[in-house]
C-alpha cells in the first residue's frame, strides 16, 4: 500500500509546508485549506484520506492539530484535463434564466461524472443545453451543480448558470432558507401523524458505499417528515430536509425501520416491484440570486410512484 501512494506522490507536485508558531492549535485540514490558494477543505480531506499528505514523514490525520515546527508534505495532483463531453439529452426544464434552471431529473440519471458514469449525466446534458453558460466554482466536472439528488431519485434540482448565482445559492443551502421538500413511499404503516428525525450521518464504518447514522462521528442531519396516507404495508409520506447529507432521507427512514420502497441500498430488496426507489424531490423553494424574489417550484410525482401509490390504496 505504502509502495503504491509513494508511487502516485512522485507523479504529483509536492508543497511542503512548516507550521509556525503562531500557525499552532488549529486543525490540519482547515489550517492547510487556508494556506493553499484555491483548495477547498474537503479537497484536502480527500487528499489526507488518500495517503497523500505527511506529517513528519507519517500519514496525516484531518483532525490533527498543528503545532509549531510540525513538517506537512502535501501532494497536489496535477489538475486533469476536461474530459467531460457534452451529449444532447433531452431535459426537463422546469424554469429558465439567465441565472438558474431547475431541472425535473428522471430516474437513473446521473447528477455528474464518476467513475462508471461518465456519460449520459445531467452534467453531460447540461453542457450542452448551456453552452458555456454554467458557473466554474465546482470544476469542471460539476459545472453548474450546487446540490445533488441520487441517480435513483426523481424530481427537481437547481443549476446555477454563472458563478454569481451559483454563490447565492449555495449561501442559501447553507443557511438552510432554501428548502427541499420530498415525497415517498416508504416501507410499513407509520404510526405517528409527524416526526423529526435528528440523528447524525457519517460514512458506513464496512461498506464504504452506504452511509449510516453514526452517533458521535457523523455529521448534523435532521429530516422532518409528516404522514399523507396509509397504504397497504407502506406508507405515503412528505420529508423536509433541515440538513443536506448524502442519502439522507434513505438512511433516516431506514434508521426508524421504514426504509424507502425500493431503495437498492437500505431497502428490503422492493426493487423488482416497484422498478427503482419512491423517494422524489416535489418541492424546491429558492430565492432568485438576482432579484431576490422568493420562488417555488413542483414536479409532479412520476408515473410509477402514482402507479404503486394506487395500487397499495386501502
């Protein structure tokens, strides 16, 4: 493993940085984000959780503290050429400026390039709908993309066409006045009219593909759901999202045994009934980066989770 990573930090160009006094006490990923123009903490993250920062000739850890004359040798890869084509893919627009659009995005579809799909992503679409018109803040594998919904998942996502507007808007994630507003079906009767659910999410600790609630390790999540009808062995809900972790409404509702029907991760193997998950983003609500005017916007529920919610009517 170590033969490997030196491996991959000879073909890199190598920082090397030495903590000064005054620099001492702070967390390493923060503290080296500050330092390197350009790169974000979670970049850093990545590049401490891949091998490729040293501390004293040692892999590092991201909540290390600094400390004076501690010696970081940081591995930067060089920046990889756009690779990303765009692929005229018909989309949903569901409203259009020269500032955002809002997307309906359809099941399995891709919010951006990864490795194993690389093409037919609504990033490949939206190149070429918009041309140059996509704000560059998140690189150019994610252009325009402010937040993401899971290849499974339907429903609406805002695209930010200009780096302005990508700004605001994700000021407003993070200050939680955007509002995401989702709808499912999940698995079993929900007893209770309404609920929250505030229990943190970090990475499964064995299958590095799931996330799960991990209490004193993971992040802040909050979901707020409430109960719209009860369905033969299921329920119709609506969850809100205070907080925006990776496959949050999945694990939650998973968390409290109501998985989502025909989750492929957290589900009860429903798939094949149901032909994908019935987890769709209904409602966005958003201010307008330029004007300030307060907007919302629906997708109506696809046709197979109408399909399914008929057929498990009481």
């Amino acid at each position: 493993m170590l033969k490997r990573v030196r491996q991959r930090m000879n073909e890199t160009r190598e920082l090397r940085i030495t903590v000064e006094e005054s620099e001492a006490g702070q967390r390493l990923d923060a503290y080296l984000a500050g330092k390197i123009p350009g790169v974000s903490r979670s970049y850093i993250q990545k590049l401490i959780e891949d091998g490729m920062v040293l501390v004293n000739g040692q892999s590092a850890k991201g909540k290390a503290k600094t400390y004076s004359g501690m010696n970081v040798l940081i591995c930067l890869p060089e920046p990889e050429p756009l690779r990303v084509k765009p692929e005229n893919i018909p989309l949903d627009i569901v409203y259009e400026d020269s500032d955002i659009l809002v997307i309906n995005k359809p099941r399995d579809m891709v919010v951006h390039p990864a490795p194993g799909n690389k093409d037919n992503t609504l990033v490949n679409a939206l190149l070429y709908h918009c041309r140059d018109s996509l704000s560059d803040i998140n690189g150019v594998i994610r252009p325009g993309i402010v937040h993401r919904i899971d290849k499974d998942t339907t429903g609406l996502i805002a695209v930010a066409k200009n780096n302005r507007a990508h700004q605001s808007l994700a000021q407003q994630l993070k200050d939680r006045s955007m509002k995401r507003v989702y709808e499912a079906i999940v698995e079993g009767v929900i007893r209770e009219d309404r609920g929250t659910i505030d229990a943190p999410i970090g990475r499964h600790p064995v299958d590095r593909k799931r996330m799960a609630v991990t209490p004193g390790k993971g992040k802040e999540a909050v979901t707020h759901f409430e109960v719209l009808e009860r369905l033969k062995g299921a329920t119709y809900i609506r969850a809100r999202l205070e907080t925006g972790r990776t496959h949050q409404i999945r694990v939650h509702m998973a968390y409290i045994n109501h998985p989502v029907y025909g989750d492929p991760l957290y589900g009860r193997n429903t798939k094949k009934l149901t032909g994908g998950q019935m987890l769709h983003a209904r409602y966005l609500r958003l201010m307008h980066p330029s004007t300030g005017e307060y907007m919302e916007f629906e997708a109506k529920l696809p046709d197979d989770f109408v399909k399914l919610l008929e057929s498990l009517k009481i």
